[in-house]
C-alpha cells in the first residue's frame, strides 16, 4: 500500500478543525515557507497539496476515508491518547493565555518580594502613603515597566520567556530569528494596549476576546502580525503541563495571602 501524506499534520491542525482554523494555519505556515520569503519550495507545494485537500469539504471527506484505513493498522503511532495526530496544533488561545498569566504572575510576585525584601518602599514620596489608592497605582506602574523591560530581554535573548518555555512556545520572526530587544519592547506595548486593555477591568475582557477571536479566526495576533512575529508551539506533556498548574496554584496563593 502507498503512504498516504498526513495533511492534517502537514498544516499542524487537529483532524476536527475547522475551515476557519485550516485557514488560518495556511497563511501563517505560508509566511514561513514560501519561497519568495526564504522557504522550501517543496515544503511550499506539500503545504499548498494539503490545503488544497482539506479546505474543499468533498475532497476532504474522501480524504479522510482514505487516511483513517490507512492509518488504522498504526494508530498507535499516528495518534496520540487523545485522537490526534503527533503534529502540534499551532493556534492555541489557551496555551498563549496561560503562557501570559504565568509570566505576569510570576514577575509581578517577584517584584513585590524584592521590593519589601530590599524595603523600596521607603523611595517612594511619603504623598503616596496618605492615598492608599495612588500608592497601589504607583506600585503596579513600576511593576508594569519593570515587566515589559523584562519581557523584551527574555524574548530577546531566549525567543521565550518562562511561562513560554513551560508550555514550550516559542516566538521568532518570519525568517526564523529571535526578536530584536526594540522590537520586542513595541510588540509587548502593542499587546498591553490591544490584547489586554492595559489591565483596565471591563475594558480588558473586550480586548482579551476580541484578540481570542481574531487569533482563532485569522490564526495570529494583530501585535505578532504587524510585527511579523511567528509563534511557535511545541507539545507540552503531562510533566511540564502540571508544573504549570501548580505553578498557577502557589501564585494565587500568595497572592491572596
């Protein structure tokens, strides 16, 4: 019996995703892998040979009878526990969120305990303490700029930060390089103002779904594509995905402490 090429794994998506999702998957693997930017010419055509296949509904539902008998004597090797198929699905809402949540709690704790340890405080203007809500406004500022100094250099320097690297993302430019650290300063002012509504409760939960929609949608961010930023996932695995859990529990905890 020929081999049977997995379309589904050659665009990274799921075997129930959606047009919209296989959509969204072909223009980001295109900005990666066309020629006229850089790529394989080959890869190109198996990518445009698999889009081809699954964004037409007929030819897709021929498709998939043909790749389930294929695949049915391997489906141990060909699927994971869950069904799918040992390919990454790339555009992952939640992973991004949670990837983000991790990073602010995390330097937002880290801030506030060296900020006591090494007592700042007593550099703040004594006006701030008599207005308990300006001094709280005060002290999420500088952590806000602190964050972003910080994010740039992880970025920068790593292509990833430490809620990315435990659920193993990563972000790179079209052409396949780490972000400069002033660009990577612009991308991160863009998501705070676009993605997270700088924080501002109501305005935020609009933001945030308005950017869950489009990254679903058209498969990237409007930050990552003025930028020309691609992220990239890889599997996370049961081990790194309960260190995140737990990681998620120890800074709820203390931050309600």
């Amino acid at each position: 019996m020929s081999v049977i090429p997995d379309y589904y794994e050659v665009l990274q998506v799921s075997p129930n995703a959606s047009k919209e999702v296989i959509e969204a998957a072909y223009r980001r693997l295109a900005k990666i892998h066309h020629p006229d930017v850089g790529g394989n010419e080959t890869t190109m055509k198996e990518i445009n040979e698999a889009y081809e296949s699954l964004i037409d509904p007929v030819k897709r539902e021929g498709y998939d009878i043909l790749r389930k008998s294929h695949y049915s004597s391997t489906q141990q090797d060909s699927y994971n526990y869950y069904g799918e198929t040992n390919a990454v699905i790339q555009v992952r809402p939640w992973v991004r969120f949670g990837a983000r949540y991790i990073d602010l709690s995390l330097g937002a704790l880290c801030f506030f305990i060296l900020f006591n340890s090494f007592s700042l405080y007593q550099y703040i203007p004594s006006y701030f303490y008599d207005k308990s809500d300006f001094a709280y406004a005060f002290l999420m500022s500088i952590c806000f700029i602190s964050l972003i100094f910080l994010e740039a250099f992880c970025l920068s320097t790593f292509g990833t930060t430490p809620g990315k690297w435990l659920l193993r993302e990563e972000l790179i430019t079209i052409n396949g390089d780490k972000i400069t650290f002033k660009k990577a300063i612009k991308r991160t002012i863009h998501l705070w103002l676009t993605g997270l509504g700088l924080g501002i409760p109501v305005i935020s939960l609009f933001t945030i779904l308005a950017s869950y929609s489009r990254l679903k949608g058209q498969g990237e961010t409007a930050w990552d594509e003025k930028g020309g930023f691609i992220v990239r996932h890889k599997r996370i695995g049961y081990v790194r995905g309960i260190t995140a859990i737990v990681i998620l529990i120890v800074v709820i905890y203390f931050a309600n402490y």
